[in-house]
C-alpha cells in the first residue's frame, strides 16, 4: 500500500508496476486495505467513520454497511474509541469497501476476537469472495484462513516458503500448525 517503502523488486497489479506510487494512488487503483491495528478514528462516532470518506462508484453504502453488521447501527453514535475490538474490526472492513476495492488487503482480521464475531467476519468475507471480490488475507487462525482461501502461502521471515492449495490442507495441517507454532 506504499506506506513501506522497497529498494527493489515490482508488485504488479491490472498490469502496472505499483511498487513506487503513493498510497492514495495506490488506494485509487483498487487496492483497500485493512491494518492489524485497525485504524478507525476513534474520536469519531461508528457513522462519521463510515461516511469519511464518501463512498467510491462501486462501492458499498452506509446503508449496505450497517445491514452486513447491524451491531453498527445499534453504536452509529458511539465514538470509535468505545467500541469493542469486534465491532471495530467490523467497522475498519466496511469503511475500507466503501471505496469499491477490487482487491481488499487484510492483515490478521481474526486476532483477538471472539468466535462469535471471527464467525461473522468470515461469513462476511466468503460472501465477498462469492461476489468476485480477490482477498490477500495475512491470518495465523488457520480455520479461519481455510474456510476462505483457494492458496495459502506460507512465509518465513518475509519469504514464501511452501504453497498450500486448499485440497492439500487436511494433508498438510500438521506441517501448517508448525510454521504457525501451534
């Protein structure tokens, strides 16, 4: 997204070479994405953050927002900071598909939460991916990451070191769980 620059190397996305452009050029051509740290404004009430910025073509409605989690509308007035980190999650996942993302980064969307709100998120993603929407989902909750993902890709201080398909992951759990140092 820009935010670290690399001396080296290209990303290719639809074709252009990304690597060096800003993030707010980066984020123009399609790319969303959603922090571990999850970034909301937390001085901001649930739907100040929902509508900065206003929606891109494409993109998702204040309206479609609170019905894929209507625990946000129930804390529309709710300053960010007083929201629980499952309700924050949801809140930084539908702020960023405000911009219409072709492509939606997400970095450990899971850690933290309660299985009841991972369980929602997820069914919010598969929902997303039936769409056609691409996901980049960095997550070390492997069933989480399994019930979504085609490939897993394996990474090692920043390098890839095996590619799972999902039909291999069964066979290969026990070597998943001990990258993950489960």
């Amino acid at each position: 997204m820009g935010v670290l620059r690399s001396r080296t190397g290209q990303i290719i996305f639809d074709g252009q070479d990304i690597l060096r452009l800003p993030s707010h050029r980066i984020a123009a051509r399609g790319l969303a994405w959603v922090p571990e740290e999850r970034a909301i404004m937390s001085s901001l009430s649930v739907r100040e953050n929902l509508e900065l910025p206003p929606a891109r073509p494409g993109g998702w409605s204040t309206e479609r927002a609170l019905e894929a989690f209507p625990v946000l509308r129930e804390r529309g007035h709710h300053p960010g900071s007083k929201l629980s980190g499952g309700e924050q999650q949801m809140l930084a996942i539908v702020r960023v598909l405000r911009s219409g993302p072709k492509l939606l980064l997400l970095d450990e969307p899971s850690e933290g939460l309660a299985p009841v709100i991972v369980q929602r998120i997820g069914d919010m993603l598969a929902e997303l991916r039936r769409e056609g929407l691409s996901v980049i989902l960095v997550e070390q909750n492997l069933k989480f990451a399994t019930r979504l993902a085609d490939r897993h890709y394996v990474l090692v201080d920043g390098h890839v070191v095996d590619e799972v398909h999902a039909a291999e992951v069964e066979a290969r759990r026990a070597d998943l769980l001990r990258f993950l140092s489960v």
